[in-house]
C-alpha cells in the first residue's frame, strides 16, 4: 500500500511538560469510577451488537491483562470476540512490544479472516496505533484512551522518573518521525482533561487522516471503568457514532 507522507509532523507541545500535580492528585479518585459503574451499570446501552466482530485489548504501563476486564466483558456481552494483547503485563519497551504484537496481530488477523478492531489503554494505545501503521490490512479501526499520541513520556507524570530528558528528547523524535506514515483507517483519541498521568493535550490526534477526539470526564486510571467511557466504545465499534 502506497501512503502519503503527512504535511505536517507532530511538533513539540511548547510550554507542557506532563499533568499538574493536582491533577495527579485526582488519581485517587478513581475508585469513585468503579463504584458508579457497580451502582448504574443497567445504564450501560445493550443495543450496539458486536456480531462476533473480533477485539485485542491492548492493557497501559505496567497493568496487566486484567486491567482490561471490564470493558473485555461488556464487549464479550454485546457480542463481540475480544481477545488479550497476548504479551501479558506492559512493561513499556515499545519497540519490543511493537515487533511482537505485529506478529500476534497477523496470527489472529489470519484466524479470524478479518480485519481486527484494537483498543488501547495508555501506552497500550501507542502499541496499538503503530501496529496499525505497520499493518493497515490486519487492522479495522483503533480506539486509544488516555494514550500519548506524540512525545512518548515526554508529556506524562512518571516520564522524568523514568527517563532523563535527552532520552525523552530522542524518544519523542522517534515518535514524530513515525506519522510520516499516517494511519490510513478509523482512529479514536478519547481523553480526559482530568487525565493525572498524561497531559490531555498530548492525546489530541491533529495529523490522521480519519480520526475522531472526543473528551469525556474521567481519571486516568478510570478509563477502564467509567460509564461515559463504555459507552463510547460501544457505539464508535459498532459504528453508531457520527464522527465529527
């Protein structure tokens, strides 16, 4: 597949840095998340079948499989065929993670005999989007929450504790030279301007050619749980969703 280069690359987000502390700070408010859901998960719409249409969950920094139970069981209750990444626990070597979720992609993309839809929680979402990069014809659309779609952990709180800024630096240059490929299929950026890990700022999509932001008004570390959350993936799979 012949693709376009984009006209104009991801540039440096002047003047953010990562979520404010106070922001952070709201991460523990995550809990309030899953007790909602536990109180008004009737709320959660049933309508939008997923037809046996097959998922990969792609799980955040340092989370597990499991992290993603909540939204792999809604879908697997509206119909869907949702599947783990596969890798277990991100332990955040992109690269890594990349070359070997591209080969579970194909493995999967052959077993079922259609493209796959792919959502990403975090860094999950950056394993996920560049899997499609490199494999537009496994892939049917992505849906990243809260993930950091430009500068890798440029732009998050636990990057300067992880890295040090010429690391930073040259990651977030690896990142910009990617979208010289764009991702020529549906991608989806929810985020949060309550986000205390990542700078919402950083998960605005403003360079694919077919793509969707949309805020909603959780935590971080509530992505997985919320209602407002669900739901969306629930009609942006389904295709219930008219995109902006």
């Amino acid at each position: 597949m012949l693709h376009q280069p984009v006209k104009d690359l991801p540039q440096k987000l002047d003047g953010i840095k990562g979520p404010r502390i106070s922001h952070s700070l709201r991460e523990i408010l995550t809990p309030l998340e899953l007790a909602k859901l536990s109180i008004f998960w009737w709320r959660l719409p049933t309508r939008h079948r997923g037809f046996g249409k097959p998922v990969i969950l792609l799980p955040g920094f340092g989370a597990g499989e499991q992290s993603m139970i909540v939204i792999r069981e809604y879908l697997r209750f509206l119909g869907y065929k949702p599947f783990d990444w596969g890798l277990g626990r991100n332990g955040g070597e992109v690269e890594d993670m990349l070359e070997n979720f591209s080969e579970i992609l194909a493995a999967r993309h052959d077993e079922v005999g259609e493209p796959v839809a792919l959502v990403g929680w975090s860094l999950g979402g950056v394993v996920a989007r560049e899997a499609a990069r490199d494999n537009p014809d496994a892939v049917s659309q992505v849906v990243t929450l809260g993930t950091p779609l430009i500068g890798g952990p440029q732009y998050t709180a636990p990057g300067p504790f992880l890295y040090s800024r010429a690391e930073r630096e040259e990651i977030e240059a690896k990142v910009s030279d990617r979208y010289a490929v764009p991702l020529d299929l549906p991608v989806t950026s929810i985020y949060s301007k309550k986000d205390g890990i990542v700078a919402w700022q950083a998960s605005v999509d403003h360079w694919s050619p077919d793509v969707e932001n949309i805020e909603v008004d959780t935590t971080h570390f509530g992505f997985g749980f919320s209602e407002q959350v669900l739901t969306l993936i629930a009609e942006i799979l389904g295709g219930h969703r008219r995109r902006s």
